[in-house]
C-alpha cells in the first residue's frame, strides 16, 4: 500500500541549506489532499532573518519519471502567468505559483537520498474545498478554470514537454485496465468482475475524443489536465477563486480533459471515496453552475464541437478515472496514495455510480449546456 509518509523529510535540513534557508522551521504542517505528491506548509526563515511562508513539495518520481522536464514546464508556464497576471493588473504573487530556485539556480534539490524537491510561494489567506458549500462557488470554479485556459491560450504549445504521454487517452486507460487484470498481480481480479464488465461494457466510448482529435476536428490546447476542486485556491476574504495550483500535469491536451475532470469531482452529490454509494450522483444544478463560469470565461475561444462534446467529456473522464483507480487496485495500490486496502475499490466504484447517473441525466446535461452556450 502506497502510504503517504506525514513526517517532515529527514533530510530538511539539506533542504534547507539548498535554497539558503536557516534549519529552525519556525512551523509547519502536512497538507494532504492529494493521492500523488508529499506537500508540507513551512513558515521559515531566509539566511537573511527575513521570514517567509513557503510550500515544500516532493515530486513522486514514480509517477513522475522526468522531473526535470516537469519543472522546466511549470517554470516556463509560472513565468508566463506572472506576465499575464502582471499586464492584466492583478497580482502574480497571489494569482500563480512561482518556483523557488536552489543557490546553484536549479528550479528542485535533489537530496542524498535521491528525492525530488521544490519550493512554491504559499497563497496566504486562501483554502481550497474538497466539496461544494455554495453553489455559487462552483460558478467560480468554473471561471478560474475558464480563465486558466484563456491565459495560456496563447503559450507556446510546442515547447512544452509531454509529461506523461496519452494521461488522458481514455482508450489507453481500458487497454491498461485489461493488462492489469490479466496479470493480476494483487490477486483482486476475481472480487472485481462487476466493475470490470462495467468498464468493458463502454469501450466505444473511450475512444470517441482521441479519434476527434486525431481527425483534426479538437484542437490541441494547453491544459491543466488535473482540474480538481481542491485544485483552486479562494481568497478568505473575497470568497473568490483567486490561485489555479497542481501544475505538473500542465501540458497539450484538449480542453474537454479539463472541463470533464472538473465536473467528475466537484459536480458529484458524494466524495471521490465514499463508501455509500446511495451518496453518490450528479448534482445537475452544479453541473449548471460550472458550466456557466466556464464559458462565461472561455466560451468565445472553444469550437462549436468542444462546446458539444462539454456533457461526454464529463462522462468519459469519470469513467477513465474510475478505470484508473480499479487498475491500481488490481496492480496493487502502486500509484495512487491509499489509506486503506480496498481504497483504491472505493474510488472506482463512486466514480462508476455516477458515471451510470450521468447516463441517466445525459438530455439534461445536454439541454443544459446547449442553453448555456446561447449566452456566449
Ligand atoms: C491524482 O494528486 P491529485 O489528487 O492532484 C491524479 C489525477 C486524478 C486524481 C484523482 C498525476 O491527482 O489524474 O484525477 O488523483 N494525478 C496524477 O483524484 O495522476
Ligand atoms: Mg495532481
């Protein structure tokens, strides 16, 4: 089981000493959200006694296998977004991530056990939410994600590298799925027939976006690619979506990734892993809201196909989700951080639920987003 270790490194003060910063941490804290990354909130001190808020991050090289391709993505799109930000009149040290570098000016330290980590600045006086209080806030989320992608409409997209080659080729995922049931390496394969019909049963589905973008008929964007709620941070006073962070997946891919993704998460009446699955479905309201912040922000740029295929890509990134979380069960809980042996079950079966919902309520979403897309 892949836990996620909650201790400070025991090579901080390496760290530390890497990016001159005195060893006394003056406070700290483990911020777990995420299934991939080790992410700690450090309040230290400069060499230079000035004190400073900072988020340390060690970058899962098992999932990450190229770091440095990574952090030459994020420092290239963090730069890009401060200009952006800058022009715009906003402030790029609240509404972007920025990287740290080394002494020796590298963008992450490799310490003597051969970790991978970085430093961003902290957004002070923000949270994210792991679900949905208000209605409203969804609207906001939308927005911000609408905006992200208008921000980087024009980055230069060959310049980017590939950070993990077919993410989000739903097709892939099944073709993985298979391979991880026939060597069935956790002996799980047999406790998991029902899921696996469900997964087979949709294989038309998975390919219907890479071949529309193979066509020609989807553009290559750039996108976040990770567009979770817990995703966004809002600013405590405002209430508004004020920082897009998680940028190691930023790469080409089609807006409908970042738009389904967003939905399979925040739209959902339950979390990623609850155990009732009574809980779970679409909450069509939300899914109204987000849909409305996003093209409120980057209607005028997306084609009249991505805007058809917006209600489809939320069906297909929960059930690629849902695949991937039932592969990493069957291999063994290798990828995705797990608290708990049947974890990884648990997720793929909300996210199986509600793709089934989704089924049920696709003429409303598709009514929805037509309506919707009147107001561009
Ligand atoms: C992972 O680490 P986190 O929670 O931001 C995963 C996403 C999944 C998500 C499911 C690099 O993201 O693709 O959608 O878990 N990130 C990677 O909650 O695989
Ligand atoms: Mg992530």
């Amino acid at each position: 089981m892949s836990l996620i270790k909650k201790e400070l490194p025991s090579t901080i003060d390496e760290i530390l000493d890497a990016y001159s910063l005195n060893r006394n941490i003056i406070e700290w804290k483990l911020i777990d959200n995420g299934h991939i990354n080790r992410t700690f909130y450090i309040y230290c001190e400069t060499a230079g006694g000035k004190r400073e808020k900072r988020l340390l991050q060690q970058i899962n090289t098992e999932v990450f296998k190229n770091p440095l391709e990574l952090m030459d993505n994020v420092v290239r799109v963090t730069a890009f977004l401060r200009d952006k930000i800058t022009a715009q009149g906003g402030d790029p040290n609240r509404e972007t991530l920025s990287v740290y570098f080394t002494r020796s000016g590298q963008s992450c330290f490799v310490d003597s056990e051969g970790s991978y980590w970085r430093f961003y600045n902290f957004i002070d006086n923000a949270f994210s939410y792991n679900a949905i209080e208000n209605d409203s806030v969804f609207y906001d989320a939308g927005r911000a994600f609408g905006n992200f992608q208008s921000q980087l409409a024009d980055f230069p997209i060959d310049t980017l590298y590939d950070i993990i080659p077919d993410f989000h080729d739903t097709h892939k995922r099944l073709l993985q799925l298979k391979e991880a049931e026939s060597r069935n390496t956790a002996n799980r394969a047999d406790s998991v027939r029902d899921e696996l019909r469900f997964a087979y049963d949709r294989e038309k589905d998975t390919s219907v976006l890479v071949d529309l973008l193979q066509k020609g008929e989807l553009p290559l964007r750039v996108t976040h690619n990770d567009t979770k709620l817990n995703n966004i941070m809002f600013d405590r006073d405002t209430g508004k979506a004020v920082c897009i962070v998680d940028l190691d997946t930023v790469m080409p891919g089609l807006s409908l990734y970042d738009f389904g993704d967003a939905i399979r998460f925040g739209a959902n009446t339950g979390a990623e892993d609850e155990k009732d699955l009574s809980k779970i479905s679409l909450d069509l309201n939300l899914y109204e809201k987000y849909v409305c912040g996003y093209l409120s922000a980057a209607g005028k740029s997306l084609t009249a196909k991505e805007i058809e295929y917006l209600p489809f890509s939320a069906k297909l990134l929960t059930l690629e989700c849902g695949m991937r979380f039932l592969a990493d069960y069957l291999n063994g809980d290798v990828y995705f951080g797990t608290s708990y042996p049947e974890h990884n079950l648990d997720r793929c079966r909300t996210q199986f639920k509600l793709v089934a919902d989704m089924e049920k309520k696709f003429g409303e979403m598709t009514a929805i987003t037509a309506k919707a897309a009147e107001k561009i």
